[in-house]
C-alpha cells in the first residue's frame, strides 16, 4: 500500500509541475467514503458565467472550432477562432477533464478523472460518457484473466488488475487519440492503457501490448501515420509502427518525466520536465538533447498547418521549430496566466488553454521568428 501512495504522489506531482494543479482522486478514507468518489462522476457539470476564466487543461480543433476542456467538467467551445467562448450544453461529469482530441469535425472524446471517457458526436456541443474507472479497471481485469498463464508474471498481472478494481475509479486518464472515428486509445496513471475499434462504444486493455511491467504513469500519445509514440513518467517511452498492434520499449535518453510528444516527417520530439527537450531524426536513430535555453519544464505542444512544431514551458515561452524539431527558437508571447496547452485557430491564431481560461495571441508565422 505504502508504493500506491507513494505512486499516487508522484501522479499530484506531475500534475502541478504541469501548472494543472487537480486533486487526484484518492481511494476511499473515513473522510471520503467510497460513495463520495462516485459523486463528480454521476454529477453533470454545472453552466456558470465563470467557466471562460475556469483552469483549462487541454485544447484542441474540431473543424473549424476549437474546443477546450478542463476542470469540474468545464468544455468550452468558439467558432471565431478563439475571440468568443461559450460552455457546452450538455457535460454528464464534474471531474477534471485532461485532455481532448476531435477524429473530425463533428466526433470528438474527451478524457479525465475518474478514468473517464466522454464522446461527442456533434462538434463538441454536447456529450455523452463512454467509460468510467470502474469499467476500465474491469477491462484490464478481463484481459488479465484472459492471458493468465499460471507462472509469476501472470500473478502478478493479475494482482495488480485486482486492486485496480478494489481501488474504484481513482485512476485519472491523461490523454486520447482518435485515428478515426472507430479507432481511438486513451492512456493514464499506473499505466493504464485501453483501445477501442468501434467509436468507443467498447473497450479493451491494451496495456499487455505495451508490458510495461513498473506501470509508469504515461502522460502522452503521439501519431504520424502508422507510428504511434507514448510518453510518460521515469522515462517511459513505447513505439507501434503497426498502428497500435504492438508496442516495442526504447531506450530513453532521460529518466525524468515526459509531459508531451509530437511526430513530424521522419522525426520525434519528446518533452518534459526540467526543460528536458529531446530529437529523433528518424526511428531507431539516437536522441539528441535540444538547448532550450532555461530549464522550465515544457507542457505542451502542437504541430501547425504550416508543419512547424511550437512548444510552450511553464514560464509562458513558446518555442518554435521549423526542421521537425533539431533548433527551436523562442518566439515573443503575451504575458498573462500560466499556460497549459495550445492550438492553431483556423486562421492562424494561436489560442492558448490556462490556469485562468483561453488566450487568443497573434498568429505565428515564420516572419516572426528570432525577433
């Protein structure tokens, strides 16, 4: 028990190295009977004029919107590219929702505390949810049981989907992605890891096909055609060159945690903690440490239109690169709130996702970089 707790730490930790700040949810206490854990997720967010200042967590696209998402179940959507916000009309969860990611315009899910999973069909105006904590740890159960063998490794497999269970849904997903609009995988904390080929209407664990036997929390995934990259903590790094049937291990060049990933051409960026930035040219090539110049850890991180990669750190700089990630130069930003994510507006814009809600900055474009 005292390893979970000390797990369950690290989780907090992270989360507020990333500016996020969110309470984990805990496993049941006489403070917070079981009952209580299940509320937020049974509770619909609520409409209030002070979700556009909320802390967002995640941003992205949809089409032409964008949609972000953050705490006590706050989405909020624009369609003029980050000027305007309004909430959406319909959100069946209260807890932190981490991350966000749209097929196409009109389906989207999201993802959150709780382990929760939530799907939208029509751009993001309303959702409906798809999975929760207690069915995805019954998932990894399933599939434990299913690949039990009878020696060590399998008992230990199936130790560890147990408590997952007897834990309830305190296990948070940390990030999706959809390569369509019926295959998508979600991962998080302790290594959770599940794939869904029919719109999420059912899942299943995948975390045998990453086998990792530490069960690191893993933060991001990655995608660029075939090839699937997932990031996490104590250097956790998997790659599927298949799309998502398997999954190999590499070697990392840091043993801290990565917050983020992005494919571009050939190429990987990984980042993370400390200012820790790392380039692969091409797969199986050797990591190359990119200078950032300062050692804030860097969040988050998006590929524009154009191809060019922009990072952001927890000081509010954003760097950007235009060779798929070997030379990041820093462009000039707004000072303003801590931010946590960032995305490209139809228009060009850079929207931002904060601690006190969006912020649109000026369009980025290659005149701007150096000065």
């Amino acid at each position: 028990m005292n390893t979970r707790i000390s797990t369950r730490r690290r989780v907090g930790a992270a989360l507020l190295a990333l500016g996020l700040g969110m309470p984990v949810l805990h496993a049941a206490t006489p403070e917070a009977p079981l009952a209580a854990r299940f509320d937020l997720l049974e509770q619909p967010a609520a409409t209030t004029p002070r979700a556009n200042t909320a802390l967002l967590l995640a941003i992205t696209r949809a089409g032409d919107r964008l949609v972000a998402v953050g705490e006590r179940g706050t989405v909020l959507l624009s369609d003029d590219n980050g000027a305007r916000w309004r909430q959406a009309d319909a959100v069946p969860v209260s807890v932190a929702l981490t991350n966000v990611h749209f097929a196409d315009a009109q389906h989207g899910w999201a993802v959150g505390h709780g382990g929760v999973v939530l799907h939208s069909a029509d751009g993001g105006k309303t959702w409906v949810r798809q999975l929760d904590g207690r069915q995805a740890a019954q998932r990894v159960l399933e599939a434990a049981q299913a690949a039990a063998a009878g020696d060590a490794a399998s008992a230990r497999r199936l130790a560890d989907a147990q408590r997952l269970v007897d834990d309830g849904p305190d296990k948070p997903l940390l990030d999706v992605h959809f390569v369509d609009a019926q295959r998508g995988f979600v991962v998080g904390a302790y290594g959770l890891a599940l794939a869904t080929e029919d719109g999420g209407r059912s899942w299943h664990s995948i975390m045998d096909r990453i086998g990792d036997p530490r069960g690191r929390h893993l933060y991001a995934i990655a995608r660029q055609g075939a090839r699937l990259l997932v990031v996490g903590e104590q250097g956790a790094m998997f790659a599927s060159e298949d799309g998502g049937a398997s999954f190999a291990p590499l070697a990392s060049p840091y043993n801290g945690t990565f917050f983020g990933a992005l494919l571009a051409g050939d190429g990987a960026v990984v980042f993370g903690l400390r200012g820790n930035l790392f380039h692969q040219p091409a797969p199986g090539a050797a990591w190359t440490k990119v200078n950032t110049g300062r050692g804030e850890s860097v969040v988050a991180g998006t590929r524009l239109a154009d191809g060019a990669l922009v990072l952001v750190d927890e000081a509010g700089r954003l760097l950007r690169s235009s060779d798929g990630g070997a030379r990041f130069e820093e462009l000039p930003a707004s000072a303003g709130p801590r931010f946590t994510a960032l995305a490209e507006g139809a228009d060009k814009t850079l929207v931002m996702a904060s601690v006190r809600g969006p912020l649109r900055l000026a369009p980025i474009d290659s005149s701007t970089e150096g000065k």
